[in-house]
C-alpha cells in the first residue's frame, strides 16, 4: 500500500463523537513510550502527523487520521507508566474501553510492544481482555534496530513461548523499527489486504 493522503480528522474523548463515516478503521495502541507516535508516523511517510513526545501518555484522546481517503488510522492513548494523575489515567482508560466496545468500524487493533524487554504483565494483560472482548488484534514488535538479529529472534520466541501457554495460536505479528522503516510494507499490505477483503465481502 502506497499512503498517497494522511490527514488528522478529529480528537475526542467521547466515542459517540468519533467521525460517523462507515469507513473501516485500524486502532493502535500500546504502554506509554512504546514509540507509537514515531511508528504511525512512519507508516504514513509524515514527519509530525502524530505528535511524539519525551514523555510518556502525552495522547491522551482518541485520534482519527484519515488516510488515502478510505480508512482511518485511531491513535488510542497508552496504558501503563503514564505521568497523569489516577483520576485523569481513569477517564482515558474507560473511553478505551468503550472504544473496543462500541466501535463498530473497528476492523482490527494494533497492540505496540517494544521488543527489548521481557513479556510484561501489563501488555499480556491487556491482550488476555482483547481476546476475552472478542476484538481481532496483532502485535507490533517496536525499536527491532535496538536488537541484533539474533536478540530479536530470541525475545519473540520468548513473547511466543509466554502467549502459547494461555493462547491456542500465537496471535500475528510484526516487527517493526520506525527509525529503519523496519516493518512498514508488512503493516500496510496487512491493512491493504483487510480493506480489500471486506470489499470483496460486499459485493
């Protein structure tokens, strides 16, 4: 897939207001300083169409961009780390929750895991509810340039050998670094793919 337009729609915290066009969307999400920020912008070739930050659980809306006119990219705030004080951690984290719940355009979701570190409760966690809430998802392996090849090898076969003993299925995956462009034909044919079969499907 070629990302030919990337343009922000909306910012909201209140699902009802998420743009009301059937268009199918993709929704990325991850623990804060995950690098989703630098991710989405790579995979849409902008330099700043979301906002990165030194620190993390600076997005704290649901962000809609709208890409090549026919899909939207959802940039949903991070979960876990996030220097924003409970009651604000709160109000964001339900919203997400009624995100995965309410949003019928929802094709499938993004969960951004850095590959340097160990399976973390939280993100297993947090897979275990998608699976549980019947929301289709795969996982994003972020920073591989950090790893050596090897290294990288290692940490999902760790990733995997964790999932597999509450998974039937290792759920898909990518690997991806936003610095290297690592990952990013993958993401988007995966998407291309998505919206090509749905166009199938209603014929």
């Amino acid at each position: 897939m070629h990302i030919k337009s990337a343009e922000f729609v909306v910012s909201n915290s209140d699902v009802a207001k998420c743009p009301k066009s059937r268009l199918p969307e993709y929704a990325f999400i991850g623990r804060s300083n995950v690098g989703k920020s630098s991710l989405i912008n790579m995979l849409t070739s902008r330099k700043s169409l979301a906002k990165t930050s030194g620190r993390p659980g600076k997005t704290q809306l649901i962000n809609h961009f709208l890409i090549n006119d026919n899909w939207h990219l959802v940039d949903l705030p991070g979960y876990g780390y996030a220097k924003v004080s409970k009651s604000a951690k709160k109000v964001f984290q339900k919203f997400i929750t009624q995100y995965f719940g309410l949003r019928e355009q929802l094709v499938t979701a993004f969960v951004l895991v850095d590959i340097r570190h160990k399976p973390q409760p939280i993100d297993l966690d947090f897979m275990k509810w998608l699976g549980e809430t019947g929301v289709p998802f795969s996982i994003i392996f972020t920073k591989a340039d950090k790893l050596r090849p090897k290294a990288i090898e290692n940490h999902v076969e760790d990733y995997k050998s964790v999932l597999l003993e509450t998974w039937e299925d290792v759920p898909n995956y990518f690997i991806t670094s936003s610095s290297k462009d690592i990952g990013k034909d993958e993401v988007l044919n995966y998407i291309e793919g998505l919206n090509d079969n749905m166009k199938l499907d209603s014929y």
